[in-house]
C-alpha cells in the first residue's frame, strides 16, 4: 500500500477512518446540498477538492502522514467524488420523483423516468 498511497503508521485503518468515514461523509453531505439547491454539477467538483486538501491535512497534522503527495491526493480526490455524486444523484432522484411527481417516477434509488 505504500507504494500507491504512501502513509504513516496504521496506515490502512487511518484511511478508513479520515477519508472514507469522516470525508465520506462529508463528501455525500457536500452532494446532496448541492443537488437540494439546484446548483449545476460542475460545483461539486470544487468543493471536493477544496475539501480533499482538508482530508489531506487532517492525515498531515493528526496521523503525521504525507500532505501533498500526488498519489494521495488524487485517490483521496476520486474516494470523495464518488461518495458526493452518489449523494447527488440520490437526493437528484428523489427530488424528481416528490417535486414532480405527475411527470416522474423513481425508478432506483439514483434514477427516475417519466411517467406513461
């Protein structure tokens, strides 16, 4: 794992916990406010990666692992996109399906389709 994702000790429980359970969880947050206020998609972008540095820090000043390693810094980008456009596309799907509701159906929980 160090050779892709250079950490400190405890390495692999550190990322579990600062980028996929803290970050994640922020990243969804992040997409679901963004899909709630109509905001275009692109935005998400931004602010993961704004908030990507701040995961990066947290492992810099807490877990004494790397700050901008560029490696680190891309997983952690894609780790915490993923987890925001699926927030999105829930929140997306379920505001077709409750705004519009004569018009949409939901047909999953990331999709909707237009009624028959």
């Amino acid at each position: 794992m160090d050779i892709l994702y250079p950490t400190g000790p405890n390495g692999l429980w550190v990322v579990l916990l600062v980028t996929v359970v803290l970050g994640g969880a922020a990243s969804w947050a992040t997409g679901r406010a963004i899909a709630m206020t109509w905001r275009p998609l692109w935005q998400l972008a931004l602010y993961i990666g704004l908030m990507t540095f701040a995961v990066r820090f947290i492992h810099y000043a807490l877990f004494d692992g790397p700050f901008l390693t560029p490696g680190n810094v891309i997983i952690d980008y894609l780790v915490l996109l993923s987890m925001a456009l699926m927030g999105y596309r829930v929140m997306r799907a379920w505001q077709m399906h409750t705004q519009y509701s004569w018009l949409f159906e939901q047909s999953g929980p990331l999709s909707w389709r237009r009624k028959h």
